[in-house]
C-alpha cells in the first residue's frame, strides 16, 4: 500500500503509470520525468518557442526571461542565500552564476577550461578524487595537461575513496593538502556506494580559502542540498538526475571568491526546452518535499540492504546501513549497489529485468575499476515502492 502523499506523486509520472508490472530501478543514471515537467516543456514549445538573449519580439523576451528564471531558481533552489540580490541580473552574472550544461560531466569540465586555469599558477596543485566517477577525474587530468604544454605544472594528488564504505579517507585527504593546494575537486554522493561523503569535513581539512567543486550529480534532487551549508564553491549536477529533461545540467558557481564566470551564457543557442524542464522539476521537487523523498528512498534502501545482508549469496558494496556502524558514513538512500558471488552482474542484470526490474550493472564509469569487474545498482527516487523492492529481494533469494 502506498502512503496517501506518495500516491499522487507515484501516478504524476506518465511511464511509471503505463508500466505497473515494471519497476524502474536506475533513476541514479538518468530520472523518470513526472507529467507536470512534460507538460511546461510542451506549453513552452507550443506557446513561445524562441532563442533566448536576442530579439525584439515578444516570445524571445519570453525565452529571454525564462532562461534567466531558470538561473534564479537554481541559485535559490540550491539554498543560495545570494539568490535574488542583483535584481535583473542575467544568468552569467552577480554574486553567484549558474551556467547551463548538458549533465554534470560537461558542468566538471566546464569548471575545468573555463574556471581553473584562471586559479593556477606553476607550481600549484590540485586535490581530485580517485574511485569516484571517471566525469569528476578525466577533465582534471586534462586541464593538467592542457597547462602543462603552456608551460603551466600543475601537480595532481589523487584522494581515494574506499573501498569498504565509500567516503573518502579523511587521513589521505588531510596529507594531500599543502600550502601550495589552489582547488579541490569532490563528489557529494558516491554513485556507486551511496556514501554521503560528509563536505564539512573535507572544509575543515582543506581550510577556508581553497575553491572546493562539489560534484552533485546524485545528491540533487534526492536529497536537500545547500551550497550556503555545505560552503563550496562551485558544484555541478545533472538536471536529468533530477526529474528534468535529457540534455540538462547545470553549474553553479560562487562569484565573490573565484572568478565570475566567463561571460557567453548568451553566445550560444542554450537547451531552452531543457532549462524550462528544469525549473518545473525543481518546481515540482520542492513542492513534493525533497527531505520526504530523501527519507524515503533512504528507507526503502534499508530494506534492500537488510535483505541483501541475509543473504550470503550476496555482497553489498560501500556502507550497508544508514549510519554505517563505527563510521561517519551515511547512506542517504537512493542508492545500493550489489553482487552475486556466482552469477556475473550482467547476467545479474538481465535475469532482473525478466522479473522486471530494470537495474544498472557494469562498472558505472567508476574510475580505477576494471570494466570486468561489475556490479548491479539498484538506485531509487519517489515513484519506487515498499513493494517493489520485497519482489526484487524474492526473486534475488531465489538466485541463490
Ligand atoms: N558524476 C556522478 C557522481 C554521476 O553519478 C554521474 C552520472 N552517472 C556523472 C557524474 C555524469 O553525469 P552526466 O551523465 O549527467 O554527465
């Protein structure tokens, strides 16, 4: 049975209600999208369809001031106490900027080209994550690279996240930052652990002054995030990850201590159809409550993993409980990933899907992890119910 405030909130998504018998278990990859989303994408397109930041007529004002609204409610969305004080400023400018993008990996690498060069000197280095997602490594590397054939070096010290509960090693971390560290680079919510990676501590060991990018991807939207709270500087995530369209994204970036953002918010054609999906989503998230949604998942999660654990057939990875015993770990919820001790993740996979589920399992772009060496992923968002996860467990007991 469904609890009375989930129900509506379960129906609202159009491919969810048309596949009852199906259980959609991979909102970590990309997110189903309720119908209120639809529907703003298809009024915006059938009503004012026009390229933002140029024209005189009244649908390009509309998209104009639609784009810029969009940027508004990221900032505030994302607890961005600047939010609303430079009135009439474009999304390139103020206190703090949101720029667009197509995902979180484009976001990272946009931090990457356009913001770090401006904050290193030869000599400097730079703290990046190893085991995380290959998005919140590859573009630091290159950066590197790209410096160094200027004649920019650049030193790039790798903080690993481990193994066994998924959140960085708070002693590796603190060994890692010196007096020449200008940018730190981490993830929020590990996609594969779902370890909640606790950014305060990472504050406290980097010191006040050295730009933190927090790499949201799976934090946002399924769990309240707050730029003021957790003190970064600039964090990305995927806007697809959060009820909204394909092709969304977005950075957020503090202005009083980097650089403003390169302006050319307005150079380009954005994804104008997206970036209306995403104000609804974000519309919509607030309206549903995304702490209820975070409690949520994090209680069917629970589930899953206390299941899991009673059977020997199987390994969860990273922390297995919401408060992992003896650690500052904490699983928020919307993910856990798994394996079967004699049944290969893909196979895994497949049987899964011929009882319904649809799950992800490969090496989820982690970097450092051979491609062989797989897993399945079960992640979790509002529409997902108590029941469907008692089915997936009575059909993974029955793999054993
Ligand atoms: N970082 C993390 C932690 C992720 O989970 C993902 C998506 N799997 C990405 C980055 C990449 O996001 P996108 O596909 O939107 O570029």
């Amino acid at each position: 049975e469904l609890a009375a405030w989930q129900r509506p909130l379960r129906a609202d998504f159009p491919i969810v209600a048309a596949n009852p018998e199906q259980a959609y278990l991979d909102s970590a990859a990309t997110s189903q999208k309720p119908r209120r989303v639809l529907d703003v994408v298809h009024t915006y397109l059938t009503t004012s369809n026009a390229n933002a930041g140029r024209g005189s007529y009244p649908w390009a004002n509309a998209t104009t001031a639609m784009v810029t609204g969009a940027a508004e409610r990221v900032r505030e969305f994302l607890g961005d106490r600047s939010a609303k004080a430079e009135e009439g400023a474009g999304a390139g400018a103020g206190p703090s900027s949101v720029h667009f993008t197509s995902g979180t990996t484009e976001g990272l690498r946009t931090v990457a080209r356009d913001w770090l060069p401006l904050l290193l000197r030869d000599g400097d280095e730079i703290v990046v994550p190893y085991g995380d997602h290959r998005a919140n490594l590859d573009p630091w590397l290159e950066a590197r690279d790209l410096l160094g054939a200027q004649g920019v070096r650049i030193a790039v010290r790798e903080l690993p996240c481990q193994a066994g509960t998924g959140d960085y090693d708070a002693r590796a971390l603190a060994a890692l930052v010196g007096p020449r560290t200008r940018f730190v680079a981490v993830t929020h919510v590990h996609h594969v652990y779902g370890a909640d990676m606790n950014v305060h501590r990472i504050r406290d060991a980097v010191g006040p002054d050295v730009p933190i990018c927090l790499d949201a991807a799976q934090s946002v939207g399924h769990q309240p995030v707050s730029v003021a709270d957790l003190d970064v500087d600039f964090l990305v995530f995927s806007g697809h990850k959060a009820l909204a369209l394909p092709g969304t994204g977005a950075v957020w970036a503090r202005g009083e201590r980097g650089p403003a953002f390169r302006p050319g918010g307005w150079a380009g054609t954005p994804n104008t159809a997206g970036i209306a999906s995403l104000a609804a989503a974000l519309d919509w998230l607030e309206a549903a409550g995304v702490e209820r949604i975070a409690r949520w998942t994090a209680a069917l999660a629970s589930v899953l993993t206390d299941g899991l654990s009673r059977m020997p057939a199987y390994e969860v990875l990273g922390c297995r409980s919401s408060l992992a015993a003896g650690t500052e770990v904490q699983r928020r919820g919307s993910i856990v990933t798994f394996r079967h001790h004699g049944i290969g993740s893909q196979d895994l996979g497949f049987i899964l899907f011929s009882h319904g589920f649809m799950v992800r399992s490969d090496d989820h772009c982690q970097a450092g992890r051979d491609p062989r060496d797989g897993s399945v992923r079960v992640s979790l968002h509002v529409h997902n119910t108590l029941e469907e996860m008692e089915k997936l467990l009575t059909a993974l007991a029955k793999l054993q």
